[in-house]
C-alpha cells in the first residue's frame, strides 16, 4: 500500500492529474514544446477537460477508448522512461535495456488497469492551477494547482516538469507532499529486495495481461 493510500488520497488523483494535465488532445507536439511548463499545464488541461466533457458519455460507454485516450494524449507529456528510472534508482544501474522497457511498459500499464476509468470522474471544477512561482530559464520546475476532493476540501498536487529537447515533460506528481516517484519507490524496493527485478517485472506482466492488477483498497 503506498503512502497515497496511507493518507486517504489514492494514486487516482495522481494519475487523473496527470493525465488531466500533460495530455495534448488536438494540439500538436511541436507547438506544446514551444510552452513554458506553467502554460503547458493550463493549455494541456483546458483542452483534455474540453474533451472529456464532450465525449464523456461515449468514454462511459466504450472504456477501451479511455485507455486510447491516454496512450495517445498523456504519453508525450509525460516523461515515463525517467518516472521508471527514479522509481528503480539504484536497480535501474543494474537492469539490463530489455529489463528497463519491460519495466516501463508494465508499471504505465498497471497504473492505467487501476486509475484509467476514474479519469470520467474528474470534472473542470476540481482543479485549480495557481500562480507559477518559478523561473522561466529553469531546467526543473514545479507547477502547483489544487484538486477538490467531493467534500469540497482542496489538495496540494505539485508537478515536477522537467526540460528536455522535446520541451517540457512531467516525471513526478506530489500529492500533500507525498511523491509519487518515492511512493512507489519505497513499494517496489522492498519487493525487488526480497524477490529480485526479473520476479517483479515478470509479476506486473502477468497482472497486466491477465486483468488482474490489485486494486488499492482505499
């Protein structure tokens, strides 16, 4: 159970933002590269959220399409290969190439069996992106908005974006505080320490294929 879960704020919120924010529908990459982080997320969200809002029945209907939604409009966004790199840490050093795609692949996958189909849950009045604080010629940056929950409180969920020869990419999503990266980090480092890299890529595979990812309890 990661820290998410731990403090009553599942990664559905992690990974709705995360989509809700670095998906590009109908907008193409090259001119998202051209964006500071900040005007990235805004644009990236008004026009995910314009889709949802529009399609939302059909998504309802067809959850095929909402994982075709995020393959094709979360994926250039978001930095996935150096997400899985921190995730790993010090395994990463250690993997072989075919185990670090295998791994990439598998993780985004698990993440989208469990949090896909709650993006059809998330609405335009739920987030609120506040002032960027940074400075532009940064390499690192970090984008702040707030989430409503359904008992109207407000959530801190940060960004961290970082700048690449493509623009700017997300690699980690912070929830309250709590990280995402170092959550699942914390989750999969026990895991490989008892059982090694190879048994927990060949154990997420197997989920994945079969449908059967855990779900969070909270």
């Amino acid at each position: 159970m990661t820290k998410f879960m731990k403090r009553g704020l599942s990664p559905v919120l992690a990974l709705l933002a995360s989509v809700a924010l670095f998906a590009g529908a109908a907008r193409a990459q090259d001119d998202a590269a051209k964006l500071g982080p900040q005007e990235l997320v805004a644009k990236v969200a008004n026009d995910t959220l314009k889709d949802l809002d529009a399609n939302r029945a059909e998504y309802a209907k067809n959850k095929a399409k909402v994982r075709e939604l995020v393959d094709k409009n979360m994926l250039p966004y978001f930095d996935t290969a150096y997400a899985a790199q921190l995730v790993l840490a010090k395994h990463w050093r250690t993997a072989t190439p075919e185990q670090r795609k295998r791994f990439v692949d598998a993780f985004y996958q698990s993440l989208l069996q469990n949090y896909g189909e709650a993006l059809l849950e998330f609405t335009p009045d739920r987030l609120k992106i506040l002032p960027f604080q940074g400075n532009p010629t940064d390499k690192i940056a970090t984008v702040r908005t707030e989430i409503r929950r359904d008992n109207g409180s407000r959530v801190p969920v940060n960004y961290s974006l970082r700048q690449t020869d493509n623009g700017w990419k997300a690699y980690d999503v912070q929830i309250e505080g709590v990280s995402y990266v170092k959550s699942f980090r914390t989750d999969f480092g026990a895991e490989i320490q008892q059982k090694g890299l190879e048994a927990v890529i060949q154990r997420l595979e197997s989920q994945v294929a079969s449908g059967t990812v855990k779900k969070p309890t909270a």
